[in-house]
C-alpha cells in the first residue's frame, strides 16, 4: 500500500511556503518519491488560516477529526496561478465531502510538484 505523508512550515509571511509530500511504500518500508508542494495561499499559510478552506493549508487531520483526506487524480490545468502554473487537484475531507483546501502540484525538474 502507499501512504502520503504531507508536511510544511506554518508561518505568517507573503510569500508562498513549500513544503514536501513524501509517498511511502509500506510494504516495502521505504520511501516511493518525494514532491514539492504548497498548501494554502500567500499570508494565510499559519495556524491561524487553519480552518480556511480555500485559502489556509490542509489541517492536519486530527485537528479536525478526520481519518483520512481524498485526493482527487483528475487534474485542473490552472498555468496563469500563480503558485500553481500547472496542474491543481482538489482534496477533499475524508470520502464524499465537499469542503476543500487549495493543493497545487506541477512539473518540475526530476518530477511533479504537490
């Protein structure tokens, strides 16, 4: 099976924060490949934006008491966002939700960036 694991800096500032995604494979216990990615929108990437769907970074899902979060695979060519230029994926809370937080991923050298 493979896990994703998604982690970034939370802070106040105007400019976009990367963080990373990791895809793990847990029947072989090692890491599958690593992305770079952003959650959230410039000045609203800390705790604070937390509770901001479209516009703050994905919660961590115990803080909003969730199992799991569903990423969605049929990509949305946005290359005139910035911060996106490329491919968006809607996720969305736990299964058949409609809640969504922004997730950006596009090409980059060696690689997508999430």
């Amino acid at each position: 099976m493979k896990i994703l694991l998604y982690h970034q800096h939370l802070v106040r500032t105007p400019e976009l924060i990367e963080g990373r995604l990791l895809l793990i494979d847990s029947e072989q216990s090692a890491l599958a490949n690593t992305y770079i990615g952003t959650s959230g929108l410039p000045n609203n990437q800390r705790f604070d934006c937390l509770a901001s769907p479209g516009r703050g970074p994905i919660p961590q899902n115990s803080l909003i008491g969730i199992d799991c979060y569903q990423v969605s695979t049929k990509p949305i060519y946005m290359p005139g966002v910035r911060g996106v230029e490329g491919n968006f994926y809607k996720i969305t809370l736990g299964l058949n939700q409609d809640t969504h937080w922004t997730a950006f991923i596009r090409k980059c050298r060696g690689g997508s960036r999430i």
